[in-house]
C-alpha cells in the first residue's frame, strides 16, 4: 500500500468532514459580515 | 482511487480573504481623516435649553471626568462617538449608555466619516458589538460652537457657548477642558439640560452583533495578524536568501572541483550497459527514445530492455517494429512503473543500469558519460541532467528555467552535500547491486525514482551527478498537465520523505541535509511563500506601494540573478531569461498550489494514481537533440 494511504477510510472521513465544516464556516462567516454591512451600506 | 480533495481551496481562498479583509481593515481603522463638519438640521429647543453634545470620543482619560461632572449635576447629555473609538474604548461607552446619556454616531473614524454608508455600518457594528445596539441619531444636529478647539479662556468658552441662550452646544470630550466647560454651563443659573434627542438606542440583531464583533476583533488585532504574517514572510525571506546562498556557493564550488577534476581525467570508464524502458501507451514516443539509445557511442555492451506495461496503443509492437540489434521488449499487464522497471532490471544482463522513461531522448554520449561516476565503487547511483526539450513556448521555457535554475542548481548544491533525493526517472543510472540494497524499485510511492534514491543512499551508497550526460524530456505543454506532473512529483516526494523519515536518525548524509534541504525548501519554502505574494498585494493595495514594489521588485532582480548564473553554470543560453519575472505571476503561485494539495491529499489519505501528461511530441525540435526519427509531429496522449 502506498505511503499516507488510508486503509480503512476513517482519516479520509474524518479529514473530508474537517474540511466541510471550515469550509462552510467561513462561507457563512463572510456571508454574514459581508451581508450585514452590505445591508446597512 | 479516489478523487483528489479539493473542498479545501475554498477554505484556502475564503481564508486568504478574509486575512486580507482583517489586515486592509485594520489598516483603515489606522487612518484618521481630517473631521469634517456636516451642517446638520437644525434641532428647535425652548429657550435657555441646552443640549450638550461632546465629540471626539469616547476617551479613556478625559470621557470619564465629563461624566462625573454630568452624574454629579444630574445632568443627561449626549456623546457623539467615531466607531473606531468605541471599540478602543469600550468600558467608556458602556458607563456613557448605563448613565443614561444619549449615544450619536460621529463617523466612524472621525467626525464626519459616515457619509459613505459602509463607514456608517461600521460605526454602528462597533455600537452593536460594545452595547449590542445600534443608534438612529447619525450626525449632530445644527450646533452653537463653544469654541473649545480655539480658545482656552473658560469665561470665554462659557459666553460663547450661551451667545444664543440655548440650543445644543458643541463641546469635546477628547481634552481636559470639555469636564471644565460642562462644569461651568452647569453652574449658569436659568438654564435647563436637556439631550439632543429623546430616542433611545435600537437593540441590534444578532448578525449585527456578530459583524461588530468581527470589525472590533480586526481592529483590534489585526496588528497581530500584520506580525504572523511579517514573521512568516521573514521566515521565507531568510530561506529563499539561504537557498541562493547555498546555490552561489555549493554550485560554484562544485563545478570548480568538477573543473579541476576535468584537466586531469580519470581513465574513461566504459562498463557494458543495459537501459531499462518502461513504457505504457508511449507509442508515439518509443521509436525515438530507443533510436536515440541505440544510436548512442558508449564504447562496450549497451543492451535495451523495453517494459510494455499493459499498453494499449501498440506501444511494444512500435518498438519490436524498430528491429533493431540489442533490443529486447518484454509485455506485461499494467501492474505499474515500479513493477515495469522490476521486470526489466531482472530481464537486464549487466551490473550497470540505465533507467529512462519512454519518452525521452538521449545524446549519444550520454550513457557513455552517465556511467562515469561508477568508476568509484562507492558510487551506487548517477543522475543525469534532465532538460526540457519543447521549449519554445512560454510555458516551456518557464519550465526549462526551472530545470536549470530549480532542479539542476539543487542537484548540483545536494551533489556538494552528498545527498541528490532524487535520481530522475528521465535519466540516471544504478548500480544493479544497489537497487537490491534497496529492495528493489518500491511501488509505495508515486515517485519510484526519489523512493528508490533514497533508499539507496540509506543502504550506504553514494550518489552522483553527472550534468555532461545530457538527456531531453518532453515538459507538459499545459498549465493543467504541469499541475498534474507536479502534483505527483511533490505527492511522491513527501511519500518518499515520510517512508524514510528515520533517515532523520540515522548518521548517513540523506538525513542529515536531504531530507531536511526537501522540507525546508519544498515543503515550508513554499508554503510560506504565498504569504510574501499576499502581503505584496497588501502592500501595494493598502499600505506603502512604492516600497512594496521596490522590496518586490529587489528580491526579483536577486532571483533573475540566481537564475541567470544557473543558466550559465548549465552552458546554456541567457536569452529565456526575459521569461522570469512573468514566472512570478502564474507558475510561482502554480507550484504552491501543488504543494499545498499534496500536503492536504496526504492528510485525506487519498490513494492517488499515476497520472500521465498529455505529450506534444516536439521534442525533435529540442536544442541539441539531432536523433533520427525524433517525433515531428504533435502526439496526444
């Protein structure tokens, strides 16, 4: 098996869910701070 | 396989700007304009009514005896604030809302910045975030100027002040003398004290509460951000000096022993040789590649083994077509490139092999000159110089510049060290007891020639670099196919790393500087290099642009001059040089980008799989490549 290769799953899972939520994290953190001044301009 | 991840770019894009947001924003909040005066409406009070409205706040110092003077007198005025203020001073505006004064937005970094509606937003949202309110009184009303700015005199103040016996009166509560004057008004008999507005603040939704929570932080801390962000570009700096450094020195140094070596030449060594090919759907390219080896003046055996790795466009029966003496093709199904070059090392007769992939054409000296180094026992492996050979385009002679400037210049800086990673898969040499050292080509990453480099200068042997023995490769005519070969190359190598990381421990040379030269300057290096090209863009977007260009535009000259000298210690032409600086724009930022997707599909786990470059096939028009029957016409994948 190569290198870093996850063999049952649970790295790839855990990193791809990681990457889900800081990924919409920040698309509703800019959402909301971009929309809310936007709003008010 | 899997796909690649990718849903992390977007965290990587947002966050880029979202830093940049921070930091821009920070900057702004730094600024201070000039207060401008906005004639407001005019506000009808009863006669000897006055209102008092401070401006200028609120302050840490001062804000706080104006309301003691009003909490002793019972008086309620009204506090004119910039948002930038606010947030500075947020004990102070709470005391100023808790003891019943009314709260007005001033601007938002000084009076007057809220005509535009996003200074106005943010004044509020730094309201929202103190108080959790926002205020409908934007601007002070028509005003009688106490004269606080000009004068001293407190009878003079006073007098100005009640020149109209009544009306809202502008004082200031950024000085010692706004406590004082309000003081005096206070004593003046006749007079009542009212607010300028009876309106009361607005409680503020929650996004607002958020973004004002937001704003205060980048004001606050984005000084902060500002110093990571220094000390990574620091960090970049003091590595990318280093690399040059090492480069003018180790390089200059290594060529001149390689001089003096020169004038007094060891006997010429000339081993029988076989070259091993593996080869999957290179139909196009196979003819020329063994032409080119068979065509070579080694002065003993040369055999060639050809590995088919399963391929399906007739790619081994192109090369049994050929005819030509010496020439073995094995088929096989595609089980891989390791297990192709296993097959042919095992197929191969003699002791010194040559490795090359199929799609590269060699000089006819180059495996005379290749084998060289082997005439030192010690020497388990020789890489050869590797060049672009379709580099007529921009993008070729990007990459041609990299070759030389990059990947040779760190060859020849590793060869000084005694610990070259990597042996490439276009063109280098093993001894065959070597490999077995090794254990044989490993399939355990997807760059098998730094894998097996690697292992094999674990296992005692010495590697050299031979830049005589020229060999020219096809480099991807696309930024796509670029990002694909990189992305395999920077995923293989730090697969190679991590698999001998306890090189780390160990007392041979690979560890000691190989892999700590591979995560200083292709991990780290270009990791923290996209922060230099961010703070750049600050620079030039937001802070100093002329010293942003001139830092810029030094550190690009000192590259282009790294750049220039590789060209010459390659033999090579300074003219594709103008190229370099273009680099900056869009290949730079390219090579991080594959690093930074290596590191994430690493994290993932993701089984990646060999991914093949869509050729051109120009390599007959490659500089010093004169082999018959080199492709001349545009191949396809």
């Amino acid at each position: 098996m190569q290198v870093f290769v996850d063999g049952n799953g649970g790295r790839r899972v855990a990193a791809g869910a990681v990457s889900l939520s800081v990924a919409c994290g920040l698309i509703v953190f800019a959402a909301v701070v971009a929309g809310t001044l936007l709003g008010a301009w | 396989m899997r796909r690649a991840p990718r849903l992390h770019w977007v965290s990587i894009l947002l966050g880029l700007v979202v830093l940049m947001g921070v930091v821009s924003f920070h900057a702004y909040t730094a600024i201070r304009p000039e207060p401008v005066r906005h004639a407001g409406e005019h506000r009808q009070l009863p006669e000897n009514t006055l209102a008092l409205a401070f401006h200028g706040g609120p302050d840490p110092k001062w804000t706080p005896r104006v309301l003691d003077v009003l909490k002793e007198t019972g008086i309620r005025a009204t506090f004119f604030v910039t948002g930038t203020q606010v947030t500075r001073n947020p004990e102070v505006t709470r005391r100023i809302a808790e003891e019943g004064h009314r709260i007005g937005i001033d601007g938002f970094r000084a009076e007057g910045d809220h005509v535009t509606g996003l200074n106005r937003a943010l004044a509020q949202a730094a309201l929202a975030d103190v108080l959790g309110a926002h205020t409908p009184l934007v601007g002070a009303p028509a005003e009688v100027d106490s004269g606080d700015r000009d004068h001293q005199d407190i009878g003079t103040l006073v007098r100005m002040s009640l020149r109209e016996r009544g009306g809202v009166v502008r004082l200031h509560d950024d000085g010692s003398i706004g406590a004082d004057i309000a003081r005096e008004l206070t004593r003046q008999p006749g007079y009542r004290f009212v607010a300028v507005t009876d309106e009361p603040l607005v409680t503020a939704s929650g996004t607002e509460r958020f973004t004002g929570a937001v704003t205060a932080w980048s004001q606050r801390n984005g000084g902060v951000v500002l110093v990571l962000f220094g000390t990574a570009i620091a960090i970049a700096a003091l590595l990318g000096l280093l690399r040059t450094a090492m480069q003018l020195g180790l390089a200059h140094t290594d060529r001149r022993l390689r001089r003096e070596s020169e004038a007094d030449p060891p006997p010429w060594f000339a081993p029988p040789v076989s070259v091993v090919v593996p080869a999957y759907n290179e139909a196009l390219n196979i003819a020329a590649t063994v032409r080119s080896i068979a065509a070579n003046d080694h002065l003993a055996d040369v055999e060639v083994v050809v590995v088919d790795d399963g391929s399906t466009d007739g790619t081994a029966d192109r090369a049994e077509e050929l005819g030509l003496p010496g020439v073995t093709v094995l088929r096989q199904d595609n089980q891989g490139k390791p297990a192709a070059l296993n097959a042919g090392i095992s197929r191969a007769r003699h002791d010194v092999l040559v490795l090359l992939d199929g799609d590269t054409i060699f000089e006819p000296d180059t495996i005379g000159q290749l084998v060289q180094p082997f005439a030192d026992s010690a020497v388990g492996a020789v890489s050869g110089n590797a060049k672009v050979g379709n580099r007529k385009g921009l993008l070729g002679r990007w990459q041609h510049l990299e070759y030389c400037a990059g990947s040779n210049l760190d060859r020849q800086i590793l060869h000084a060290l005694r610990c070259i990673p990597t042996v490439p898969g276009a063109v280098g040499a093993f001894r065959r007891a070597a490999i077995t050292d090794a254990g044989g080509v490993s399939d355990q990453t997807l760059a098998e020639d730094t894998d097996l480099t690697m292992a094999v200068t674990r296992a005692g042997w010495r590697v050299a670099y031979r830049p005589q023995a020229k060999a020219w490769t096809e480099a991807p005519s696309s930024l796509r196919g670029l990002f694909r070969q990189r992305y395999r190359w920077s995923y293989g190598t730090f697969q190679s790393m991590w698999k001998h990381r306890r090189a780390l421990v160990e007392s041979g040379p690979m560890g000691r500087f190989g892999l700590l030269y591979l995560l200083a300057f292709h991990l780290l290096l270009p990791l923290l290099a996209p922060v230099m090209d961010l703070y750049v863009l600050y620079g030039f977007l937001v802070a100093d642009a002329p010293l942003a260009f001139v830092v810029w535009t030094a550190f690009l000259l000192l590259q282009t001059a790294s750049a220039g000298y590789a060209l010459r210690l390659d033999g090579e032409s300074l003219k594709p040089l103008w190229a370099y600086p273009l680099q900056q724009l869009v290949y730079r930022q390219l090579t991080y980008a594959v690093v930074i997707q290596s590191v994430i599909t690493a994290a993932h786990g993701t089984q990646l799989r060999w991914m093949k470059v869509r050729r051109t096939g120009l390599l007959g028009s490659a500089p010093g490549c004169g082999v018959p029957g080199s492709p001349a016409v545009v191949l396809e994948e």
